[in-house]
C-alpha cells in the first residue's frame, strides 16, 4: 500500500512539474548575475517550457496574469554552473591494451543513477563534460551533459548539436599519467608520448584522404575504422581535442601538436600555465584549471601557483574552472571563483569561469552559461554572494525544473553528507524525505 501511496504521488508531482513547465515562473526581488551584463538589484528573471524568457528589473519587465510567482528577496540568482572536466557518474574509459583508444565512448560506461550526479546538483553544476581518466595518450570520447533529474538511462542526459551528434569531446594526456616505464606499448618518456600521438594523427588524416578520393564509391571506401573516426573528428573540428596537461613543457607540446594539425583544443589544468601564459594566449588555447581543494597530488604539479587565474586572464586567454571530480568535490565548485578572486582574479572573470568560459570551451554558449532570454532555464538560487565561503547553493534549476532544494531533507543530505548521503537513487524526487528507491 505504501509503495502504491508513493507511486500515485510521484505520478501526480510529475504532472505538477511538467504543468510547470507551460506555466510561466517569474522569481521575484532577487539579485541577478547574469554574467553577461551588469549584476540586477531586485530583478525579475521569468522561465518558461524549459528556457528564459526574460531578465530585467521590476519597470522592463511586465508579469502576465497567468504567470506563478516566486519570491527570492535576499537571495542571489546566477546561471548554472559548467564543468569542462569532471568524473562523476563512474565513467570508465580506455583499458591497458593500448595507450591511444579514441574509438571508447564513455557514453557505453556512464552510470546516470550514481549518487555523485545528484551531489553534483547540490554544488550548483547544471552542465557537465564527463570524461574518462588520464592514464592514456588518449583514453577515449567524453560525453557533454546536463544533470536533468529522473534519469532512467544515459540517453536522458544528453546533450546533441544541430545535427542531432550526441555532443562530447576527445580526452588526450601527456605528463606523467600515461607514461609506464618498463616497455610495452605504452611510452616510457614525454618525446614517445608526442610521437604516438603524432603517428595517429597521421594515420587519421591519410584515412580522411582515402575517403574523399573514394567520393562515395564504396568499392573504394577504405575498412571501416572507429578509432580513425573519432580522430578525424577532432581533426575537422567536430571533437573538441580536451588535453589533460601540467608542466610547462608538456603544455607547449600540446600546442605544439595542436598547431601541426589543426585540431581545436582545451588545456586542461595546466597547473604551470602561469609559466607560459603569453604562450597559451598567443596560440588563442581555452584553459581550465583547477584549484585543489583537497590533500595529495604528484610531483609534475609541485609548481601550481594560485596566481594561475589571474596570470592567464592578465595575459588574455579564455580561463575556466573545473573540479576534476572527485579531486575538488562538486559541492564546492563555487569556491574556486573566489579563490581565484583572492590571488588576484578579477571579480567578473571569476564568475566568467565558472559559467560562459565554460560553455564557450563545451560550443554550448548559445545555450547555457548566461541569464539571457532564449537560453536554457538553467539557474541557482543562493543564499549570498557567490563568492562567500558563507553562501550556501539553495535551489538548482535544469531546463526549468528544480533538481535541487536545500530545504528537502534528503537533498539538505546530500549536500552536506551523512548516513545514506551517497546512496544512489532509483528516482530522485526532490518531494520526498522518505524512502524512495532504496534510500533510508
């Protein structure tokens, strides 16, 4: 009788949620951060089916009267926050059979119902780029996508382009990571590195070639090739090339292999990009780094330096965070902005960082990573400035949908850890405290 009473609720609480989603929702008196434009003291931000219909203050925009209204005195409203490299959702990529394996997708390796993805949603994070680990040269295709609640299979979490491509990009390393001494055919040094990888390419744009001369026929179609076609993706642009990269060296040799074939590329953590930030602008490379929020790390990053941010904002290149989950938990993704601000970020580019560098570095920019009219309804409400270690991520909002409430109970839970914080969930529905799916 009780999973029968819990059943017919939730059923009746979708159809509350997908009504929402027709009716216009106006949040009220809050401070608005779009991010592009000037920060609005008691503005009014209105969503509906999914997307922004408008932002303003109270005299340029106008409430229909059909239209539900929220009350956000004194609280904060930001768009939702982008991560460009994150692990949540168990994602495995390459094994050891080889230290280059573009054709793993790590779409056939995500578990969408892993409790980090709901601890994520307490963080703030909206839009996530899944990746597989750093053991390889490459280690396989990340996957873009947005932490909708009720996810039943991965397909409900994805995020497609124009042409209807699940969106994803292509994980590459070099550094310590994928180097194991001892022979085999992973490589023993960073030059081997770089040259496996540049064998690949090679390969990759001769297969490219025997396609365009075969023009159609397929008698003259070269053997089907998933490796080679994911890496002809990344060479026509199609595959963001996302280089897991450290030391100084190691950064200019991923943009010394991005300049040779022309694929588009995001340095990621480059812990001494302060060495060569004039270096990592000239060559116009996004950079996302991470600020570690946690104990531990390896030798190749004994030279992080928290002047990072601002030493490649100063020099001029497209600066992103990103939490490397579970080295920074994302719970605290938010954090990063302020650390930066405190080494000598400005403000603005902080919170850039955190939302439309991120989007722009995933080609998501025309959807998300900014309050504006037409963009996914993706937001948070805070309790506070964003850049105090007092303000607390309230409400999470996807596409229109509040996939986080800090006053429920279990999500109060998840948030701030405890008993049964990481259990995952068969459903996640934000209206119940009691046991749904398992959780206690």
């Amino acid at each position: 009788m009780k999973k029968l009473l819990l059943a017919t609720i939730a059923a009746s609480m979708f159809a509350i949620a997908a009504d929402a989603q027709e009716r216009p929702i106006a949040f009220i008196n809050a401070k608005i951060i779009p991010i592009v434009g000037t920060p609005i003291e008691q503005g009014v931000i209105i969503v509906q089916k999914g997307k922004i219909v408008a932002v303003g203050d109270a005299r340029t925009v106008r409430l229909s009267s059909d239209v539900t209204v929220v009350d956000a005195k004194g609280k904060v409203i930001m768009p939702g926050l982008v991560d460009t490299h994150s692990h949540i959702g168990e994602g495995s990529g390459a094994d050891g059979s080889s230290p280059i394996q573009p054709d793993v997708r790590l779409l056939d390796g995500l578990n969408v119902r892993s409790s980090s993805i709901q601890r994520a949603q307490s963080g703030g994070l909206t839009t996530v780029n899944v990746m597989p680990g750093s053991g390889h040269l490459d280690s396989g295709q990340t996957l873009y996508i947005k932490l909708r609640d009720d996810a039943v299979k991965v397909d409900d979490i994805l995020l497609y382009d124009a042409d209807g491509r699940i969106m994803g990009g292509i994980k590459f390393a070099n550094g310590t990571n994928p180097i194991r001494p001892g022979g085999g055919s992973f490589p023993g040094t960073r030059a081997k590195s770089a040259a496996l990888v540049r064998d690949q390419f090679i390969k990759a744009q001769e297969y490219r070639d025997k396609i365009k001369k075969a023009a159609g026929d397929a008698t003259k179609m070269p053997p089907r090739d998933l490796a080679m076609e994911a890496l002809v993706e990344a060479l026509d642009g199609k595959r963001m090339v996302h280089f897991h990269t450290h030391r100084h060296d190691d950064i200019m040799t991923a943009l010394r292999l991005q300049k040779e074939f022309g694929f588009r590329i995001v340095l990621q953590h480059v812990s001494e990009a302060w060495k060569v930030a004039d270096e990592i602008a000239k060559a116009k490379a996004p950079a996302s780094i991470i600020f570690i929020d946690s104990p531990g790390g390896k030798l190749e990053t004994v030279d992080v330096y928290a002047q990072n941010a601002p030493a490649l904002e100063k020099a001029g290149a497209l600066v992103g965070f990103h939490t490397d989950d579970s080295i920074t938990d994302s719970r605290w993704f938010l954090r990063s902005a302020g650390m930066a601000v405190r080494a000598g970020m400005s403000r603005d580019k902080a919170l850039y960082a955190l939302t439309m560098a991120n989007a722009i570095m995933l080609d998501l920019d025309k959807r998300v990573g900014s309050l504006e009219a037409g963009k996914d309804a993706d937001f948070i409400v805070l309790s506070g400035d964003p850049l105090s270690v007092y303000t607390h991520v309230l409400e999470t909002w996807v596409e229109g949908k509040k996939v986080f409430d800090r006053s429920n109970p279990q999500d109060y839970l998840v948030q701030t850890g405890g008993n049964g914080a990481t259990t995952d969930r068969t459903v996640h529905i934000d209206c119940f405290d009691g046991d749904i799916g398992g959780d206690n």
